[in-house]
C-alpha cells in the first residue's frame, strides 16, 4: 500500500461521522447500537490519528438540530456520550490525548456537564492530540455567540470596532487557538457540511468516502490524508 507522507499530514483533520442509523439498519441492529458503534469507531481514530501525529481531531457528535430526533435517540446519545468520557478518563487518558467540547453544555444534563467538565480538567495538560467534540453545536449559533461577546467587549470598552478583524472574530469561536481544518471527511457519501464549522471550514479541504461511519477504518483514513496530500492548496491564489 502507498505510503502517507509523514512530513505533509494535515494538522487538522475534521470528521462529520454520518451513517449510524443507515449502518445499524443494514445489520438489523437497533439505533442504539448504531451510535454504540460509531462510538467505537471514534476511539479506534482518534487514538490512530494520535499514534501518527495529527494535532487535532474535531468530530461532529451531536448538532443543535439533533434535538428534533425521538426522545429515545437523544437518551441514548446522551448516555453514549457520557460512557465514552468516563471509559476515556479511565484507559485512554494515558495515551495523552486531550479532550474539548466544542457547543452549549449549559442545556446537557447536569450529570452529563460533570463528565464533560471532569475529562476536560484531567486532560487539559495532556501534549498530544486535541480531540474537540462538537456536542449540541450549531456553526452558526457559534458565529452568533462569538458576535454577542465581542458585541459586549466593545459596549464595555475592552476593544474598539476597528479592532474587529477575521483573527479576533477566530479567537471568540469554540477552537480559538488552533488552525483551521486542513481536510474534513463526511462519511455516508452525504456531500454536505450541515452547519459544521462554516468559519472554519473555508479553505479546507473535502473527502466524502462512500461508507458509514461505523464502518470507516484506520485504513480509510489513511487513504483520505493520501488523497489530501495529492491536492495542491492554493487557498485563493493562483497555482
């Protein structure tokens, strides 16, 4: 198999894990299971995308318009959630990766807020991957939120509105401090962004692999970076 180039990995990767239901329904499985799986997944990639030296992984684990789901799915994606976080703090925790929310914990359950709080402050000072998990977000309620507080600091004289550039609007969203995607990978063969990161996501690059995510393998990602290293990046300029 062809090798990835380990001097021209991307540093960002960002994934839409779309296709747990479709999956779970191909094996006459429950929803449940489908998202139990999909859980699996996440931890066998992000602890791949760990041991090669990617910076960042951003996952999208739950939108704000999930909430429209049955009562049943968002329980169990709650409870999924909050299973993968205790069972991270308890294994994965010495593989050094960090843990972020990127979204609006202030509506999750408060058990659920404990364990978000609990494996952020235990893996704030961990040096390897970041792992953001958007958990109840919406990209455009982000660029909302991040509007309101610059909106307060200039009310409050913190900053004046000519202060207001593309760098400080980065700095007030939920990945202020990192860069930007390099490359996003929606499975499912779905070849749209749904609200995902669309400050973020402008000169990234897309791979849309035709599989569900319970399905989708180191092997597929490894195969998605080989395909970003082939492209050539102009970001706007001419080649």
């Amino acid at each position: 198999m062809e090798e990835i180039d380990k001097n021209n990995l991307p540093n960002h990767i960002a994934i839409i894990m779309d296709g747990n239901r479709r999956w779970a329904k191909s094996q006459g499985l429950a929803t449940r299971d489908g998202h139990k799986a999909g859980a699996d997944a996440l931890e066998n990639i992000s602890q791949f995308c760990n041991e090669i030296g990617i910076k960042y992984l951003t996952v999208y684990a739950f939108s704000t318009e999930n909430w429209k789901r049955s009562k049943e799915e968002v329980s169990a994606l709650m409870a999924i959630l909050r299973l993968y976080l205790d069972s991270f703090l308890k294994e994965k925790n010495k593989q050094n990766i960090k843990i972020k929310i990127l979204g609006e914990i202030e509506d999750l359950s408060k058990s659920l807020q404990n364990s978000i709080k609990r494996a952020i402050e235990q893996t704030k000072n961990n040096t390897g991957l970041t792992l953001n998990i958007a958990f109840n977000y919406g990209g455009r309620p982000e660029i909302v939120r991040a509007m309101k507080n610059i909106a307060e600091e200039v009310k409050e004289g913190k900053i004046n509105i000519e202060d207001i550039n593309e760098d400080l609007i980065s700095n007030h969203l939920y990945t202020a401090g990192q860069p930007d995607p390099d490359l996003l990978i929606r499975t499912s063969n779905e070849l749209r962004t749904s609200n995902f990161l669309p400050w973020q996501l402008v000169y990234t690059e897309f791979y849309f692999p035709d599989k569900n995510w319970p399905e989708f393998t180191k092997e597929d990602l490894l195969e998605a970076i080989k395909v970003y290293q082939k492209r050539n990046r102009r970001f706007g300029g001419r080649p």
